[in-house]
C-alpha cells in the first residue's frame, strides 16, 4: 500500500532481515544478531553511496550487468523450478508460467510478468487432471 509514497523498500529490508536472522545464519539463536548488524551496517553504506553505485552500474555495459544479474539470480530460479517442478500434475502449467514470463513480451502494454500467470494458470486448469 505505501510503495507509491517510496515505502516499498521496507519489503526489501524485511526479507534480508528474515533471511539474517535465521538459522543459516548462525545455529546458536543469541549470535545470530551479528550478520543482521553487518547487513543494516551494509544498506547504511549501499544507501549512502547509491547514487555512485548507480553511475558505476550505468557506465558497465548493458550485457555484462545482465550476466552478473543472471549468475546472481541463479539459485533463486532453480530454487523456484525445483519447487514449482515437484508435483507432476502442476509442471505443465510451472513450466509454461516461467517460459512466458522469461520472454520478456509485451502485449497490448502489459508486461510478461502478467501473462505469465495468466498463461499458467489457464494451463493449469486445462491440463490438471480431472475427478472421476
């Protein structure tokens, strides 16, 4: 509700603060404190230097900042594919989702991310098996 007044950041912060304070971050529940002070010392200084972050960022070429966001991004996908994957009656439709949505087509102005689902989701109710 608060990202047009430049809140959705928080969301953001949410996440990494849940991701660093559990248990992969350290098994003994007190010492877990720690990666979440380095991480918010970490957005102190990302925040601080944005604008140079940015500018370094723009001045790369336009291929080398979408193979570092690709190898970034590796695990998250095939973190998501395995998941989505796992239950053979719903694969059609994952699959179909993920292939829709990575092809970055836009139509009638909307975006892939939206026809992604859409697409999934009419593949799921028409390939998913039906009750006898």
């Amino acid at each position: 509700m608060l990202a047009p007044f430049g809140s959705h950041g928080i969301n953001l912060a949410a996440i990494t603060a849940a991701i660093c304070t559990g248990p992969q971050a350290d098994p003994d529940r007190n010492r877990r404190y720690t990666a979440a002070v380095v991480c918010g010392a970490g957005y102190l200084v990302a925040g601080t230097l944005a604008a140079s972050i940015a500018a370094l960022f723009a001045a790369f070429p336009q291929a080398l900042v979408v193979g570092v966001t690709a190898f970034a991004l590796m695990g998250s996908i095939a973190n998501g594919l395995t998941v989505a994957m796992q239950t053979a009656a719903e694969r059609g439709a994952a699959l179909l989702t993920f292939i829709i949505t990575a092809s970055a087509m836009t139509l009638g102005g909307v975006g892939s991310a939206v026809w992604g689902v859409v697409g999934g989701m009419l593949a799921f109710h028409v390939l998913r098996p039906r009750a006898a």
